[in-house]
C-alpha cells in the first residue's frame, strides 16, 4: 500500500516461500480453522457426544490443531476480477473434529483498496466451524505496531483465566486497558499492572463487537501514525481477537530478510468467540447436516491525507 506521500509498502508480515509457511507456528497470512482460537482442554461435548482434540497450546487446543486449516495447501482457482477461490476438503476425524468439512474462502481484491473474504463451509456430520483469517500487519513498517492507533467498537470483552481461555464472563471495558472506543496507541497501556494483561503477556483477547443485526459491521479503524494509512475492518462475526504480536522474539526471519521481533505486526482477527462450544451462552458455532456457514470480513485500506 502507498503511504500518505506515495511510497509503497509491504503492509504484512510474511515470508519469501511457501516452506516458512509451511514450517511456521506464527500463522502470518493463514486461512486459519477448523477452530479458530482456543479449545479449553482439547474437547467439547456436541449432540451427546464427548469429541476430544489435538492439543496443541498445553493443555489447550489452538486453530484447529497441529495441522490446521493453515498447514494445509488449498486448491485455488482464479474467478472473474481480482477474485481467488480456495477450496479445502477436511476429513471425518482430522485433528479430532467429527464430520467430513467442506470449506470455500474467496478474496477479492476491489477497486476501493478493500481485500474482501467470503467464507463458506458444509458437513456429513454435526461438527463445530470457526475460520478466520491470521494477518500480522504494520502499517508504518517500523520495528513495532506500539505506535499504531487502533479503535474497536466493542464495550465489552471476553477475559481469560489460565491458558487464555475465556471465563465465560462478558466484561465491560469501560476503567480497563482493553477500552478502544476511542482511537488509543497499541503501546499507551499494554504495559500497565492488568491481570488480563499479565495473562497474555500483552493483548491476546477476544472483543464482543457492538452489533445492531446481521450484516457487515465496522469492527476496528487502525491507523499507522507514520506512513498515515488506514484499515479498516468490517465483518458479519460476533467478536474480533486483537492479538498484538507477543510471542514474536526475534528468531523469525521473514520477508526480505527482515526479523521479526516483539510486536512486530498485530492481528485483528474476526471470529466467534474462543472455546464457544464449551460455553452454551456464547453465540453458537455448531455446524449441522444441510445448513451452510457463511462469514464475511473486509480489510479496507486508506490513506490520511496531508
């Protein structure tokens, strides 16, 4: 993307090849499922039934795995326009889901600088279904995102216990370090004495977005005070997980030869809540015989002028 005075720029973390991809625990850029989040304990209970999971994240399961949705290579086809479809056929059983998957991604790439993404998937059997997409970005292309300005429209969030997962609770963020209703620097408080904070190690959390019915719905506005270019999100999800980059160390070299260290990128990934099956007042994410999941989010970029 161009910044404010036309210079162009790689926006997100990455790699120069599909093995770093292939090898890589980050998730940079990943159509990330069959789960997207955290699992409490590997397992869940559907229809009756107990299904236990890979458990990837301690005691935990993490994005669908130890071969998720990310490590998988999808089939691709090109569409009309700037349009790529993706098409991954998940077997009965794989990382202990149950039901055979069948699931769709389409980018678009638009005239408006929007990258849109359609997801679509179908099962044989009752299952869950959680996908999102995994992007680190750094709008400034700095050493860090702390200076980024982000605004969520969200009053609410999902705090963790032990192992990020979610009490179940639907906390305020009014008084916290996780109120974004005004546009604040990823780094003003993500230092602060917080047990949240403290938990994750910084911002790793899921946000309950302020929805009025179904559609498309503004989630976040991140803005890289150097370069002065905007994303913004949309998307049809109940939440969107911040997570800003904690476990980058150094130890990653990405596109270019750049290393990535702490707090390189931030994601802000649209989703269903994490460990939702194993929480009945959470919005549902099962998936049934003859329904189809539909979820749609949009990354659109923009530039403040001079």
């Amino acid at each position: 993307m161009p910044d404010r005075d036309g210079h162009l720029d790689d926006v997100v973390l990455g790699y120069d090849g599909l093995e770093g991809y292939l090898g890589s625990r980050a998730y940079f850029g990943a159509i990330v499922g069959r789960y997207a989040n955290r699992i409490a304990g590997g397992r869940f209970t559907l229809e009756g039934r107990t299904c236990t999971l890979a458990r990837n994240d301690g005691e935990n399961h993490l994005h669908g795995g130890a071969r998720g949705f990310d490590k998988a290579v999808w089939t691709a086809r090109p569409l009309a326009g700037a349009a790529l479809e993706l098409r991954y056929s998940s077997r009965d059983g794989e990382e202990g889901y149950p039901g055979a998957l069948e699931a769709i991604v389409i980018y678009r790439l638009t005239d408006g600088d929007a990258l849109e993404i359609d997801y679509q998937a179908s099962t044989d059997r009752a299952t869950v279904c959680n996908l999102t997409h995994h992007s680190y970005f750094d709008l400034d292309g700095g050493n860090d995102v702390l200076g980024h300005r982000l605004a969520l429209r969200a009053s609410r969030f999902t705090p963790v216990g032990a192992g990020l997962i979610p009490t179940g609770e639907l906390r305020a963020v009014a008084g916290t370090p996780m109120d974004f209703r005004k546009a604040t620097a990823i780094g003003a408080r993500i230092g602060a004495r917080d047990e949240q904070l403290a938990l994750a190690g910084g911002y790793d959390h899921n946000w309950v977005l302020d929805r009025e019915g179904a559609g498309l719905v503004p989630a976040a506005t991140l803005v890289g005070p150097v370069s002065g270019r905007v994303l913004e999100v949309l998307t049809t999800e109940p939440g969107l997980q911040l997570y800003a980059g904690n476990s980058l160390d150094g130890t990653i070299i990405g596109k270019r030869g750049k290393v990535y260290g702490l707090r390189s990128g931030l994601c802000l990934e649209a989703q269903h809540f994490p460990d939702s099956p194993n929480h009945p007042a959470f919005p549902s994410t099962a998936l049934h015989p003859g329904e189809r999941y539909r979820s749609s989010t949009v990354y659109r970029f923009s530039r403040v002028e001079h």
